[in-house]
C-alpha cells in the first residue's frame, strides 16, 4: 500500500523496505569524483559482484 500525503521540500522522509528482490549478480562502480573515499580512488573502476545466498562475494 503506497500512502501519500503533502510534503514540503527539506521535510525528512520516513520508508520501510518490506522485501528486496536480489540477482545472481551487482555492480561496483569506484571513481575519484564519487563518494566519501574520493581522495584515496585514484582511478574509475567497474567490478561485477557475484551474488550467492543474497550476499556479496568479493574475491
């Protein structure tokens, strides 16, 4: 059931995620111009996550 009522811009948002369906497999994507690590990333990198019992394998 999705219930909505008015917001304002800045109000504070409250979800809860009942159920998340996963795949065999992610993504990982690394880039000096993204996320709080930024300054020790050096070089973008793509990495394909395998998935197995709804966990992440890195290897």
């Amino acid at each position: 059931m999705f219930m909505y009522t008015y917001r304002e811009p800045g109000d504070t948002l409250k979800i809860e995620i009942k159920k998340i369906k996963v795949k065999d497999q992610g993504v990982m994507i690394t880039s000096p111009e993204m996320g709080f690590l930024e300054e020790f990333i050096t070089d973008s990198e793509t990495k394909i996550i395998p998935i197995e019992n709804n966990k992440a394998i890195f290897n």
